[in-house]
C-alpha cells in the first residue's frame, strides 16, 4: 500500500471534534481518496462533490463549544443528506455516493440528529426555506459569486384519446386502457385510469387521476388526491386543501374552475400540477425539475411520462401519423364499428377553428372527432396546448410537428396527413 499525505485517523474520527470543521474533515478523509474517481461518462452529472463542499462551507466556522453547535450541525447535516437524496437516481453506483451517505448516517447518529428538522443554508450569512424549491441553495448565487445553473424544468401531459407528451418531448398516441402509471418516483406517484371511449375501438380516455405527494421532511405529511369523471375536488382525500405548515403552505390546491379545473402547487419540488374535465373525461399536465423526475429506482422504471407508452400499446407509428395501404386497412364485412359525424373536412375545420398551426395537437384534435365524433376532445386538445404554453420552459418547444423525429420537437415543415387520420381510424376499429 502506498504512503498518502496524512489525515485525520479514525479514532480521532470517532471522538466528539472540538470544532465542526473537523468533523467535516474526518468526512472528506473517508471520501478524499475517492473523489474525482466519479464516472465522467455521466449523461447528467452526480453532484455529491458538491453537496460535500457545501456541507465543509456550513460547519467550518462552527465551534463545538458553543451552546448552538448542535442545533446548527444538525440542520447542516439534514441539508446534506437532502442534497444526496436529490442525486440518489444520478449517482448510483457512485462510490463517493454511497460513503457519503453512509458518513452522514454516522454523524447524525454519533450528534442525536433527527432526520426532520430545518436545514442549512451553503451560505451561512443567508437563510432560506427549505419547503421552497426555488429557495434551495442548489438553485442560486453562492458564496464569492459562484453561481449555479438553474435547475431545468420537463414537462408531460395527457389528454384525449389519450394523446402522450411525455418529459423528454416525444408525442404519443396510446391505447393503455385500465390504470397506468405516469410518474413515480421519490417525491409523488401520478396514476391514471383509461376507459375505451367507443365500443369496437382500442382508442381509450382518462376517467380517474390519482396522485400521491410523499411525506417529505418537515414539508409535507403524505397528501393523496383522486378525481374522477364528474367528480373533480378541490381538496385531498382527507378534505384537507394544503400540505406543510398553515402560513407556508409548501403544498396546496387551488380551485380555477368549480368542478372543472385545479391546480396543485408543491412548492417544496418546484412542481405544479393542472387537471381538467372536458366533456366525460379527465385531462393532466405536469412541470416538475429535472432532478425530482429523476429521483427513482430502477424497480420504479414503468412511468408513461419518462419512458413513453409500451411499443405494444402505442397507435401511433413512432410518433408519425401512420401512411399505410389502405387495402390492409378496410373492415372485415360484417364488421360494425360506429360511424362519426364528422367527416375529414368537417373535423378539420373544427380544429383549426381553435388551433391554427397544424402541429399534432391540432391532428390529434382530429383523430379525436373522427375516432368518437365527440366536440369536447376539440375543446380537450386546445387546452392541452394551452396548458404546454402556461408550463413548459421552452417556448421553441411548444409545438411538436407530424414529420419531427419520434413525434419529438421540431420547427420544420408542416406536412399533411389528412389520409394518414382516415388510416388511422380504421386500425383503431380493426
């Protein structure tokens, strides 16, 4: 074994420190031979460097030998074990990682820590909310003018038949009748029910939304909120409208339209929730940091929002609006599959009475008529776009076109699929 530069031992580790600062240096002395061994491959880096340099910058000044040592210690150590919290998903398999979280165990438990509890601002002259997303220190100026990246937003959504636009920006067309699940990971679990609109089809809606906010620090106590058709309340299960403190109120609903429209605001994730009603079906959409999406298990990997539908579940063709030979497409005799009012023309002129631009918003609108002759999927269309336009991030993301790779982003041509539609509806119907 080699002869590195000295360190603190670990019986000297294992007494009380004179002064916090050591007790950060018996930390970084298990961590030292570690960091910057992290794999650099990384599509999005582990941040746990950095959690551990803002956990040195909290207790260097700090002196065991004050009466507010341990009051102070712990809110560092509980902001650290946060911080690793919100890179478990990025820094998995991360030796640095996983020492950390084990070190922060050990001193909580050596301090009598409890796990809830306020925390620690990395600059130790400003203080901040711990249930405000924004507020966290991960998310602006530090000490000496360094500044951070703000954190990146995603957005996801469902609507209509269901139509899928999912947080890394693919559109979907999906059948997924019965319940499925959105999102799940860490922080909520999101789950949706689907019912076929019409006899004879594979074409499916929402007509139940279930979400769970986790328990969360001092933020939040669990909260569960379920809508369904006819039934869209303005409070969680338990009656109650917000979670967390009565003045902060880290999480809370707030009612835009009696028993049409709400909103959900947690801002202890930085995440806000829209559901609508629209005719007999329920319509969702999302925004939520990156970094919250992220935070889940590999066993958690069945999320329509980050994966997309099944491929044996998808309608669509890769995000295309399908242009297959129609003599493969025609009914059997003797089939009897319900007629829509709408023609071609008819449908299209009603959606572009709301929706100018044809991008697939406007030809999922279409579909929508021609598949269940229902005005309200009209209505339901408009304003899932609506609702990318109140919360997406990227406003040159906004519109998805039929010719973008995938059903991905693009701000290219614009070309018809009038006969793809007609195609599409009879596979539905097959």
């Amino acid at each position: 074994m080699g002869m590195g530069r000295a360190g603190p031992s670990r019986a000297a580790c294992a007494e009380p420190p004179r002064r916090a600062s050591l007790a950060a240096v018996c930390l970084l002395a298990t961590l030292g031979p570690l960091l910057g061994s992290g794999d650099g491959q990384r599509q999005t880096p582990c941040r746990i460097q950095k959690c551990t340099t803002d956990f040195v910058s909290l207790t260097s000044h700090l002196n065991s030998a004050l009466e507010s040592f341990d009051l102070e210690f712990c809110k560092a150590l509980r902001a650290y074990s946060a911080c690793t919290y919100l890179n478990s998903k990025v820094c998995r398999g991360n030796l640095v990682y996983h020492s950390a979280v084990l070190g922060i165990s050990d001193l909580m438990s050596q301090r009598n820590c409890s796990k809830n509890g306020p925390t620690s601002s990395s600059d130790p002259e400003v203080t901040y909310d711990s249930c405000n997303y924004s507020g966290h220190p991960e998310t602006r100026e530090h000490q000496g003018g360094e500044k951070t990246a703000p954190p990146t937003y995603l957005f996801c959504g469902l609507f209509g038949d269901p139509h899928l636009r999912t947080f890394k920006d693919h559109f979907q067309t999906c059948k997924v009748e019965g319940a499925w699940p959105l999102i799940d990971n860490n922080f909520l679990s999101v789950q949706v029910t689907n019912v076929p609109v019409v006899a004879g089809s594979s074409a499916t809606a929402t007509n139940k939304i279930t979400i769970i906010f986790k328990s969360y620090q001092d933020c939040t106590d669990q909260k569960v909120y379920q809508a369904v058709t006819d039934d869209l309340p303005a409070a969680f299960v338990d009656g109650t409208t917000s979670g967390g403190d009565g003045n902060t109120k880290s999480l809370r609903i707030v009612e835009k339209v009696s028993g049409k429209y709400i909103e959900m605001h947690a801002r202890y994730i930085g995440t806000t929730v829209y559901i609508r009603q629209l005719g007999h079906y329920l319509t969702l959409a999302i925004r939520m940091p990156q970094e919250v999406v992220m935070a889940h298990e590999e066993s958690q990997d069945l999320q329509l929002c980050v994966n997309g539908c099944p491929s044996s579940e998808r309608i669509d063709d890769n995000g295309h609006l399908p242009l297959p030979v129609m003599d493969h497409l025609l009914p059997q005799h003797g089939s009897a599959h319900p007629q829509s009012v709408y023609t071609l023309e008819a449908a299209t002129t009603k959606c572009h009475e709301k929706m100018l631009l044809k991008d697939l918003y406007f030809y999922s609108c279409v579909f929508d008529l021609l598949t269940t002759g229902d005005a309200n999927f009209t209505a339901a269309a408009h304003s899932a776009l609506q609702d990318v336009e109140s919360l997406h991030p990227r406003k040159e993301h906004w519109h998805i076109f039929p010719n973008s790779e995938g059903g991905g982003v693009e701000k290219g041509n614009k070309f018809f699929v009038g006969l793809g539609l007609v195609c599409l509806i009879l596979v539905v119907f097959l």
